[in-house]
C-alpha cells in the first residue's frame, strides 16, 4: 500500500522537532511503499537491478531492445526481438506442421546471421511403415543436391543389447535412422538436428543429430550421427523427407543459435 502520512497538518499550527521526526522516519522505515503500487511507468533508464547481496546477480537492458541475465557476474540468458542474433539465445525462425506432405522444406531464414541453426523434429510419423529418416541440403533454396557422391555421413543406434553404426562417403542423401520408423499409435521419430555455418562458402556445410526413434515393432531406439556436403560452398535450404512415401504427421521448427 501507498505510504500515508503520520500527521494531518492544519493552518497555523506548530511544527515542533518530535512531529517531524516523526515524518522524517515515517519515510525512512518505510522508503519501498514511496513506489508501490506504482501509479504510472517506472522508467530504469537501461539501469542495472541487482538481485543478491554480493551484486554479481542481476537484470540489465543498458544495450536497445536487449534484456541481459547475469548470474555470479557472467551474462547466462539474453532476450532480443525476433530476427535479431542474441548470444546464448535460441532464436525462432519458422515453423511447418507435415500432413501427408511429400517433404518439409526450409529455404528462407538460412545465411549468415548466424553461426548455427538447430531443427527439432517432434513425433514425425512415415505414411508408410518402415521408411527411415532423410535430409537433403540446396545451395540455392530451390534444387535440393541429390547426386550419387553429394554427401558422406555415419550413423549408430542402440536398444537394449542392439548397438550398430554404418557410413557412407557417397551418397545422395544424409540417413538420420538407421532404423525403419513405425507409423501406427505411439512410433514416430524425434530429434534435434544442428547446422554449422551454412552460409560459409569455403567450408563444407555439415550437421549432427540424436534423435529418439520407435520403430515398426514399438521398440525404441536412440540414434545419432554426422554428415555434410562432399564439397564446400554455402548452403541455403534444407528438406526433410522419407525413403519412401509422404510424411504423415509431425511438426518441424527451426531456430538460429
């Protein structure tokens, strides 16, 4: 509640020392309820609000349109506007729910804001039972490279007593399971994919996954593995796709970190 005043002074009357005291300390001992509730906007100024005793924890916006979290004196967390690179921060690019869709693509949002781009997959379920999870890079955000010796990668599962990996150093695509996905209630595949630098025409874009996948007997498997491009250059969409037939369902977002 708002701090009330201890006397309610009338005209000529006397103003001795212990009635201003009195006031005096009505303001001290009770300095916060000067502000609270607040009756209009407080405005910091982008001035630091220290959260603990040693003063190495606290909430700053001395940078435009940035919020920082600092926690035993190193920035942890940052909150930035939409499209805008923030260090430590996952930064939402688009979206795209499959329904029966023959491939999800991504082809805008990908350049050189930044360093990494992460896809997460979320119960993606194959139209048809047994296909197994690709990915496909395009260096023009239109024509997806698909070509006998396009790509190399490794992959590696393991379930129970099951543990196995394969690679391929000429492929036309990027295998993320080595496991033939099931469709029905409760199978689907999952997983979180990064990019590296995918706008940098001197390296070869690659990308690393794990992924949880249940396969056409609801046995579930952890996946994971590496791969990339076979030759540098920069690469601007990427496609998500089964070996064979449509994706049923699943969601796909990609995020730049």
């Amino acid at each position: 509640m708002a701090l009330s005043r201890v006397k309610t002074w009338v005209a000529a009357e006397v103003l001795t020392a212990s009635d201003l005291n009195a006031e005096f300390n009505n303001i001290l001992n009770n300095a916060l309820t000067l502000i609270s509730p607040l009756t209009a906007a407080l405005d910091a100024n982008g001035m630091e609000f220290i959260l603990d005793a040693d003063a190495d924890t606290s909430i700053t916006a001395d940078t435009d349109d940035q919020i920082d979290v600092r926690i035993n004196g190193t920035d942890v967390f940052r909150l930035v506007p939409s499209g805008t690179v923030g260090d430590k921060t996952w930064r939402l690019i688009s979206s795209q729910t499959a329904a029966a869709s023959a491939t999800i693509d991504f082809t805008s949002g990908i350049d050189s804001t930044y360093d990494m781009y992460v896809f997460v997959l979320t119960d993606v379920v194959p139209a048809t039972d047994g296909a197994t999870m690709y990915v496909r890079f395009s260096d023009d955000g239109t024509t997806f490279e698909a070509d006998a010796s396009d790509y190399g990668y490794g992959n590696a599962r393991i379930s129970g007593g099951l543990f196995d990996g394969a690679t391929d150093d000429a492929a036309t695509q990027i295998i993320m399971s080595r496991v033939g996905i099931g469709n029905v209630a409760g199978e689907g595949f999952s997983g979180i994919i990064h990019a590296f630098n995918p706008a940098t025409a001197a390296r070869r874009t690659t990308i690393s996954w794990a992924a949880q996948t249940f396969g056409t007997t609801t046995t579930l498997f952890h996946e994971w593995g590496g791969g990339g491009l076979n030759a540098a250059g920069v690469t601007l969409g990427f496609r998500f796709l089964f070996s064979a037939g449509n994706i049923a369902s699943g969601k796909f977002t990609l995020y730049g970190v």
